[in-house]
C-alpha cells in the first residue's frame, strides 16, 4: 500500500504521525488533529469529538471551545448516534440524506455536504472518539488510503496521553476503605465540642448619658455648642425661640399693672363706701391671676434657654438640621454624656441568634482597629427583637468593657463577636437547616 503512495503525501504522513506523537497533552494533540491534518488532504472544518465526555475537545481554526455553544450540543448528540451506526473502526462518509428536515436544515448551516467520520481507538479497541473532517467533496481512493495509517497513529498517540484504567476489585476495596476512614474522620470532627459563636455589628455608646429635651413647645433659634463638644455644668447649650412668649409677657405684666391700679383704687374707696368693699375681693382675685400668669411667662421664658446639666461631652446631630426646626414638647435634641462612662450596644440579627447568658465573652473588632480586638462582657440582653435602623430585626445587646483603653470613643462603630455555650460542630454548622427542617416537619 504505501509504495503506491504519492512521496509529498507520505512525507505529510509521516510529519503528522511524529507531532501527534511528540505532543506533550490532550489539548496539544487535538490542535494538531484538527489544524494539521490538513497537510494530508483538504478539507474545510474539522472537529474532534471525545466519547468519554461527549463533547467536542477540539474545534479547527478555534483556540478553545465553548462548551454551551448550539453548534457543540448539536453535533455531540449526533457523534453518539453515529458511534452505534458505525461501531467498527472502519471510516465513514456522512452526509444529511440520512437526517430528518430539521437537521438537514442544521446541517447546512453548519457543516459542509460531506462529514469524514474517523473513529479513534486505543490499543484494546475501546473507541476514544472521533476526528470529523468536513469537505466539499467525498474522499477519492489514494485519499481513503492514507487515513487508516493517520488513524492508527492518533489513536495511538491520543491513548498515551489519557490511558483507560479499568477499576480492579483490589483498588475498589483501597478505595472503600478510604472513603470509611474519611467518613469516621469527618464524624469525629463534626462531634468536637466548640463554643457557639455569632458576629454582629457594634456601637461603642454613652452610659446613662443626660437626655435634654424640649420642656416646652416651641421652635429652635440655635445650637450653642457643636457635637461631640467639651462643656461645663451650666453652660448654655440650646436657645428657644422667645419672641412670643417675650410679647405675652409683655401683655401679662400690662394687665398686671391695670389689676393692681383697679385694686389699690378700690382698696381706697372702701374706706368710704361699702358697695366698693363687697367688690374689693373679685379684684384681688384678678390681680393674683395676672401676677400667676406673669410668673409662668417668666418661667418660660427662662426655660427656652437649655444648660448642660453636668460635665461632659454633646451628642446630637448637625447643628444646621435644628435650626429653625419646630419642637414639640419633650421632644429629644440633645445628648450629655461623660466620656469616659462607655458601653458596647450589639444588635444581633435573628438570624444568627444563639443562646447566651449574662457574663459571656464578648469581642470587639474596631473598624479603626480590627487587628486589636477589645474584651467585654455582656452585661444586658433585650428579650424581643426590634427593628434596626436598616430595617431588620435584632436582639439588642448591652455589654460593658473588661478594661479602659484609650481607644474606646463614643461613637466609634466595629464588629462583634459573642461567645455562647459549647456545642457539637455539627450543631453549630447546621442549626439554621436544622431549624428550617423543624418547622417543615412540624406542619
């Protein structure tokens, strides 16, 4: 047979059969069965199908095939097809007479007339896949000849790089006994006893700060001081507006005048006529009530002016958002608390709730500072859960510093973690399943 090959196309088949052989993987190899082969003989498209997988390894004029692509889907069912039509090693000539009418249609958007099915086999005959070779025309005799030797070659060479390893029954008793020993490892694991632990975010917060509120209603002309300002016991903080009750006083204080001059004259006509004694009683009445209504405007009016009630620093909100703003009665403005009495206020999810005591551990990770964390021991539970200010429901936790530490500022926000009661690591890992099961099963 190959003296009657012509010598240019022997020479192409032995430089194929010697880079087949020389690539160094799968994917090496398919580049070269599908970009190379075209040496040997012309053709327009190849493709190189992987039984195993049964998907397209390789693509010519492509560098790397999409898997999901409908050309890929399309042709690796039909090469499964085929590999039952043609189960020998034998090639085959395919065209679309043997389709339906929507392949056909396919088939000629995709393919040449004429697909070369040449099957890869390794050294037992377990077919490998196959390399398709999409032409013009069918193949010619000296054509047809030169692929058995191309065929053998890549089967051989693709075999090499992924040999078929049949499982033995010594090797699926090694591997059973793996899978055991990993099994009984993995239980152990998930029953090591561990603390419960749950992250949240955090607030370094006032303790027991002195809450100013409105003592009456009004609107804000100013703010003295700016946030987070040092101030002194006494020290003006929040000015009212006074104009109106500067404008009733000052008619309070009129009609005082008019019911003190009405009984001082009636005081003196008294001494002389008894009809304006029996009248003297409902003017001192009117007078104490003008001179009540004096002493309330004057109160007020003291009032409108807010002192800080001890030491300490403000805490509030821009200044510039209160100016201006009506307040109603008791309505809270401000903030003084002394600095260096702290608590951390957690707000731990529902989701990640755990059960926890007073007393227990408890982690701060700064946001500042997350390398550094501070120790705290939780001090107060909330036994319902309220809404955040994102939305979500929390437990809100209070907890108070083991320690000072010149890195706890009012304010400052972090992470913290709460250390429960110990449990098993399965418990831990799989309590919210296990919750969601609970409920399933109680329906």
């Amino acid at each position: 047979m190959s003296a009657a090959l012509p010598t240019p196309a022997l020479a192409g088949l032995v430089q194929l059969e010697r880079q087949a052989r020389a690539a160094d993987s799968t994917v090496a190899l398919g580049f070269v069965m599908v970009n190379d082969t075209r040496r040997l003989l012309p053709y327009r498209q190849a493709m190189l199908w992987d039984a195993r997988d049964n998907a397209l390894a390789s693509l010519s004029g492509l560098a790397v095939v999409e898997a999901d692509a409908p050309f890929n889907h399309w042709l690796a069912g039909h090469c499964r097809r085929w590999q039952g039509q043609h189960p020998g090693p034998a090639l085959a000539q395919l065209n679309a007479s043997a389709l339906d009418s929507a392949d056909q249609a396919q088939w000629a958007e995709y393919l040449p007339p004429w697909l070369v099915w040449l099957p890869l086999a390794d050294r037992q005959g377990q077919l490998l896949g196959a390399l398709l070779l999409g032409r013009d025309q069918p193949l010619d005799g000296n054509e047809a000849s030169l692929l058995p030797l191309l065929q053998d070659a890549y089967g051989h060479a693709w075999a090499s790089l992924r040999p078929a390893r049949a499982p033995t029954l010594k090797r699926l008793h090694r591997e059973r006994r793996w899978w055991l020993a990993g099994a009984v490892a993995a239980l152990l694991v998930l029953l090591l006893p561990i603390r419960q632990a749950a992250l949240a975010p955090a607030e370094i917060i006032a303790l027991q700060p002195s809450v100013l509120r409105a003592p009456l209603q009004g609107v804000v002309e100013r703010l003295l001081v700016e946030p987070n300002q040092p101030v002194k016991a006494g020290e003006a903080l929040i000015q009212l507006d006074a104009r109106e009750l500067h404008s009733r006083l000052e008619a309070s204080r009129q009609a005082l005048a008019i019911a003190e001059g009405e009984f001082r004259q009636a005081q003196q006509q008294a001494l002389s006529d008894a009809r304006s004694k029996a009248g003297l009683a409902v003017l001192q009445g009117r007078r104490e009530q003008a001179m009540a209504e004096v002493r309330y405007l004057e109160q007020s009016l003291e009032r409108t002016r807010i002192l800080a009630p001890h030491d300490g620093v403000t805490l509030f909100d821009d200044p510039a958002q209160w100016q201006g703003r009506p307040v109603a009665l008791g309505e809270q403005i401000m903030q003084v608390a002394d600095p260096a009495r702290t608590q951390l206020e957690v707000q731990l999810p529902v989701n990640d709730a755990i059960a926890l005591h007073s007393g227990a551990e408890v982690l701060l990770f700064l946001n500042t500072d997350p390398a550094a964390p501070l120790p705290a021991r939780l001090d107060r539970l909330g036994y319902r859960a309220t809404a955040t200010a994102e939305g979500a429901m929390a437990y809100r936790l209070k907890a108070a510093f083991d320690e000072a530490d010149p890195r706890i500022r009012i304010g400052l926000k972090g992470t913290a973690k709460v250390y429960g009661e110990r449990t098993t690591l399965f418990t831990y890992l799989l309590r919210r399943p296990l919750a969601t099961l609970r409920i399933w099963l109680a329906l």
